[in-house]
C-alpha cells in the first residue's frame, strides 16, 4: 500500500497546520512525526500525562534524551487519521497545554 506514507505525511502536515494555527509551537514535519514544544520538561510530562488522561496518547521527550530546552510532545499521524480525529488531537493539546 504505497499510498499510505504519503497519506500518512499528509496528516502530519495538517496536523502542524491546526496546531500553529492554534498558536503552539509545532516542528513542520517530514515525515509522519509532528513535535510540539513544551516549556519545560516538568511540564512536557505533566502535559503528555493529561492528554493521556483525555484519551490522546502522545509521546514526551526531555533532557537527557534531548538537549536541555526543547522539551516535546510527539505525535505520529497515521494514514487512516479522520479530519475529526485530527481536530479533536489539537483540542486536547491545547485545552491541556501548561
């Protein structure tokens, strides 16, 4: 199923579109990964754990496993991701933001 990379990099893009749309701080994609910038890594914990909590599971990275400063949610978008799915991941980022 070739056409599913390429699906699933369109989601990414969309998903950075809404997301700096809703005023975060999101790395443009090249792939299927989307990262959103947290402003500290007690924060980008607690954020990830919250959205979590609402049914958003998402990845947290923080120093050591980053440089210290850049803290992050990632996100990976998959290819059968829905417009709705897509816009319900960016209310919950931003409703849990710190």
């Amino acid at each position: 199923e070739p056409g599913r990379a390429a699906r699933a990099a369109e989601v990414a893009r969309d998903l950075h579109a809404r997301l700096t749309a809703a005023g975060l701080e999101a790395v443009r994609p090249d792939a299927a990964v989307v990262s959103v910038r947290a402003p500290s890594p007690e924060q980008a914990v607690r954020w990830a754990a919250d959205c979590r909590t609402a049914g958003l599971s998402v990845g947290c990275f923080r120093p050591p496993s980053v440089p210290d400063g850049i803290s992050r949610l990632r996100l990976t978008a998959r290819a059968d991701l829905s417009g709705a799915e897509i816009e319900r991941a960016v209310r919950v980022i931003g409703e849990t933001r710190p």
